[in-house]
C-alpha cells in the first residue's frame, strides 16, 4: 500500500498537468510541444519535491545534508524525478496525444 498511492498520484498529476496547461497554452503544433517540455519539468520538479519530503520524513538529516551540498543533493533528487519517467512519461505522452481532439480552432 506504501507505493500504491505514490504511483497513482504520480500518474493522475501525468494526465492533469498537460491538461492544465493546454487550456492556458494556445492550440497547435508548436505548443503541443511547449506543453509536452513544460509538463516533463513540472512532473520532474514534483516528483523530485515528493522524494526530498519523502527522504526527510524518514531521517531528517537528509534536510541536513541540503545545506552542506545542495548542488549535489538537488542533482541526487532531480535525478529521481528524471527516473521516476519511468511511470509518468508514458502517461504523459499519452495524454499530450489526446490534446488536439480538443482543439476548436486549429486542425491537427
């Protein structure tokens, strides 16, 4: 159950994030690619934030360690964001797929 709700919400903020953004993002090719970046680093940063809580809620002198190396600790982090693609990509690309079922002024 400890890695079940992690993963869900990893993959339910995979489908909401590209959603969010292509409502705000104008609609064709240009910007389905724009919304794809802006979606990948969005998930990394969450994800990468959710390990470093998640770390620090174990032991909290990985907070610690922030502060002696934080050029190595955001790079460890970010890292595991990068990874954890694994799971949200997939959606992602997905969803980013549906997007110009959308569109009302633009033809795909």
């Amino acid at each position: 159950m400890g890695l079940i709700l992690p993963v869900a919400a990893i993959v339910l903020a995979a489908m909401a994030v590209p959603l969010a953004l292509g409502r705000l993002l104008p609609e064709g090719g240009l910007w389905l690619i724009v919304n794809g970046a802006l979606s990948a680093l969005v998930l990394i940063l969450a994800v990468a934030g959710y390990f470093l809580w998640s770390y620090g809620r174990q032991d909290t002198r990985i907070i610690d360690a922030l502060g002696v190396a934080p050029g190595g600790s955001a790079a460890y982090f970010l890292g595991l964001g990068l990874s954890a693609g694994l799971i949200w990509a997939p959606v992602l690309v997905l969803t980013i797929s549906t997007l110009p079922r959308r569109w009302k002024v633009k033809q795909w």
